[in-house]
C-alpha cells in the first residue's frame, strides 16, 4: 500500500528592503516601478519591477533613504517620495523583530 503525502503550497517569500526580515510575499506591501514611475501596488500584480516593504512607519523610513531606490535600481523624484511617505504615514509604527529592546 502506497502512504498518501499531502503536497504543501508554496508560499513565496520576499525581504523587506527596509529591514532585511523574509517575510511571506502577502504580509508586505509591494512597490513597483513601472514606466509612469514608482508607486504602491496594492494588488501586488501591477507589472514592472518591484520591491518589497512591511506595513510598518520604520521600515518605511528606511526605505525612504536608499534602500527602496537601490531594490527598484531608479532615482526616486522628490514628487514620487512625497507620495510614498504620505503612503507610509497612513501606517503604523511597531517595533520590527529585528530590533533589539
């Protein structure tokens, strides 16, 4: 007699560009740079390449400072950064599991 194996579902995973953490694809929020410029993917499948952050104000913050640019390889204008922080400022600000106390 052959032993049923159930098949476990892939679950994709991604890393935060503001603080490093692999996370599953669904608990971050995707940002996209397209040709009309960056912006938040809600959907997670507008096309263009993408970069991966928590719903969190700090890793947010961090992104801000280099890190989203390098992961989205663009310059980020000042017009797309105003968005994107009046974006993060909607969220909240919990300490990340990589913070130590």
């Amino acid at each position: 007699m052959k032993k049923k194996t159930s098949k476990r579902k892939h679950i994709p995973q991604r890393t935060c560009v503001g603080c490093r953490e692999v996370m599953p694809k669904r608990q971050l929020i995707r940002i996209v740079r397209h040709p009309e410029g960056v912006t938040v993917d809600l959907t997670g499948k507008l096309p263009g390449r993408g970069a991966y952050l928590h719903d969190i104000y700090s890793c947010w913050e961090k992104g801000l400072r280099g890190a989203l640019a390098q992961a989205l390889k663009t310059e980020i204008t000042m017009e797309e950064q105003e968005k994107l922080s009046a974006f993060a400022k909607t969220l909240i600000d919990l300490p990340s599991t990589n913070e130590k106390p």
